[in-house]
C-alpha cells in the first residue's frame, strides 16, 4: 500500500495528510487486520527531486530563511515530515527519501537498472532541444526558474513556466510568453543541451488499446483516462 510520495520542498500539509495519508493509513490498517500485519507493508516517503525543490532552497537561502546545503533543506523537510505522520498516528512500515540515506542508495540502483534496460533495447533516443539559458548567472534554468506568460489561447494562468503553466497547460519551451529568469530577472536566450528521451510513441498503440479496456471497466473513473 502507499499513499503517495510528497515533495521534499515544504513540510507536510492538511491536503497531503487528511486527502492522501489517512486513506491509505486506513487502508492498510484494515488488511492488517484480515490477512495479518506480516503481509501488508505500507510504504510512502519524500520525493527528493525535481525543480520545485531546488528553486524553493535557492529561494529560502536568497531571502535568508535557511542556512545549508540542498541536502540539508531536503533533510529537514523529511524529518518534519515523518514528525508530523507520527503525530496524526499515520503508521507506514517505510517513510523513506528517495535522495537520501540507504533509499538513496537504492534509487540510484534501480533508476540505473531501469534505464540500462531502455537503453539496451533501444527504446532511448539522444536528441538535442532548445533551453533557457540565463546569460548572467552563466547557467541553465531549470522548469521553475523561468517565469512568463502561458502562450496557449484563452489561459487564465498568472503563470507559465518553462514549458508548464500553473493550470497545467503544456507547451514548447522557446513559446513562453516575455520569460524572465528567477535568478537574475534577465530574459533568458535559448541554448541547444542533449538529452536522453523515451520512444513513447512507439507504444501509442498499446496505450490506446489500454484506455480501450478502461472505457470498458466500471471501476475506472473518465477522468483517468481521459487523462491518459
């Protein structure tokens, strides 16, 4: 059982005990009670990656709100976290941290196991895409440090990121309406940088055949996969 991974950016909030923990907490609970204890193992954790986690160190530090390394903010978040579940008498057999520790250790095992696994089978593609580029602070930006104005029709979003809105709406980096860099408040270039992407549409088919059976099953709400 788990009930989701929160972000390392912040500690935990109501949303994220009584809409996510609880009902998973519950859950577990419950089939502990019928299969028994030593057949359930309830897992969650802290996501330790991703922009919003980096900017909103980088921003604690520029303001004088914290003192540390990257780590360090993940840290504290992580331990703030697991205080709180202990409080709410949430009860996961794991509460983890995906960068840190011996979870950290193990992440990186099976994030390289996976990719090697892509990679042999020729499902990668190395491509070469366009990227903001902050020309005085001498660095790429990452999703969150370029703000703007989302470029797809009739959004309301007061904010677009690199290639996000705040509303969800997606679109192509070098699209971004007036961007404007968090670090400097430049307006960023745009530079080529190579990465590692996956063949997703080489699984189109088998995705539209997946949402195919969705439609079918009763238990699967539209939303999912309409989503998909």
């Amino acid at each position: 059982v788990t009930g989701g991974v929160p972000y390392g950016n912040k500690e935990l909030h109501f949303g994220h005990v009584g809409g996510m923990l609880v009902f998973a907490d519950t859950y577990a609970r419950f089939l502990r009670d019928r299969i028994g204890k030593e057949n359930v193992i309830f897992v969650s954790g802290t996501d330790c990656y991703g922009s919003p986690i980096a900017e909103g160190w980088r921003k604690k530090v520029a303001d004088g709100e914290f003192e540390g390394s990257l780590e360090d903010f993940v840290t504290r978040n992580h331990e703030k976290q697991k205080a709180t579940l202990e409080k709410y008498a949430v009860s996961p057999n794991l509460f983890a941290a995906s960068g840190l520790g011996r979870s950290k250790e193990i992440h990186a095992e099976y994030t390289l196991e996976f990719l090697q696994s892509l990679y042999d089978k020729g499902q990668l593609d190395k491509i070469s895409t366009m990227q903001f580029f902050d020309e005085k602070a001498g660095v790429f930006l990452n999703g969150r440090q370029v703000v703007g104005k989302c470029p797809v029709e009739g959004c309301n979003s007061e904010k677009g990121y690199a290639d996000e809105c705040d509303l969800g709406h997606q679109y192509m980096p070098e699209n971004l309406i007036n961007p404007v860099s968090t670090l400097t408040g430049e307006t960023p270039v745009m530079k080529p940088v190579v990465n590692w992407y996956f063949k997703l549409r080489d699984y189109e088919k088998l995705l539209q055949d997946w949402v195919a059976e969705m439609q079918k099953d009763k238990a699967v709400r539209p939303v999912v996969w309409k989503t998909i």
